[in-house]
C-alpha cells in the first residue's frame, strides 16, 4: 500500500528528478515514522491526502504549479512530436516521389526485363512509420494539454 502511493505521488509530481526524488526519500521518512510512532500506513495515507493532493500541495510548496507544469510538459511534446512527425512525412513523400521506375524496370534500364527483385527493406519506410508513431504521440498529448486546460 505504502509502496503504491509513493508510486502514484512520483508519477503525479511534475518537478524536477532531484526535487521528486528528495520529496520521495521525505516521503519514505513520513510513512516510517509514523508505522515506529504505531500509525498504520492506511491512516498515513489518510492524513497525506490522494497521491494527487499531495503532489499538488508539495509542489505548490516549492512554488510550482503541478498542473500548469504538466500542461506545459504535455504541450511542449505535443509540439515536438507534431513536427517530428511532419519531418519523416516530407522525406518519406520526397524520396517516394523520386523514385520514377516503370513497372518491370530494374535500376538504369531502358525497357523492361525478366528480373523480378523480392524481399528486402526499404528504409523510407521507417520514415513514414516515424511519421505515424509522432503524429500518434502528438494527438495523446494534445488531448492531455486539453484536458488539463480545462480543469
């Protein structure tokens, strides 16, 4: 139980590793304490509040607001993913463009031939899979930026 709240507390922080993991180890102390002082963990955790309040009310202590930093977080990786994802689209449109073979034409030859070529990987095909996995990650998180704009 203590375990899982200090999960849930580290996951809902939205500061810095240091910071987080300084209030973890505080945390730690606060649930040690109180079990040596013949509190249960339950009535710990009753005292601290859900995991989120008390990521809320710790970083507002150290003057941070916890949602307006996962909303920047959430926006700042919409954005990143969204261009990421604009970029493999344009290479992968511009090297898919380049290519001009004539079916049945294998490499510089003027008519078609015989050769038939099977299998292999064709690497712009990772552009374009970069290019889903980005625009993906850019929609999640845009609608994670709009649901926190919204509380």
């Amino acid at each position: 139980m203590r375990e899982e709240y200090i999960s849930q507390v580290k996951k809902e922080l939205s500061l810095s590793k240091r910071t987080k993991n300084e209030i973890i180890r505080d945390l730690n102390e606060i649930f040690s304490s109180a079990v040596e002082n013949g509190e249960t963990e339950e009535q710990v955790i009753r005292r601290l509040g859900t995991p989120k309040e008390f990521a809320d009310s710790t970083a507002e202590q150290f003057g941070k607001d916890n949602r307006l930093n996962k909303l920047k977080k959430a926006t700042v990786i919409s954005a990143i993913s969204a261009i990421i994802g604009i970029i493999s689209f344009v290479i992968y449109i511009l090297a898919v463009s380049g290519r001009k073979q004539s079916e049945g034409v294998i490499g510089q030859a003027n008519s078609a031939t015989d050769i038939v070529v099977e299998g292999g990987f064709d690497p712009i095909y990772v552009f374009m899979t970069v290019g889903i996995v980005c625009v993906l990650l850019g929609i999640i998180f845009a609608n994670k930026a709009f649901k926190l704009r919204k509380k």
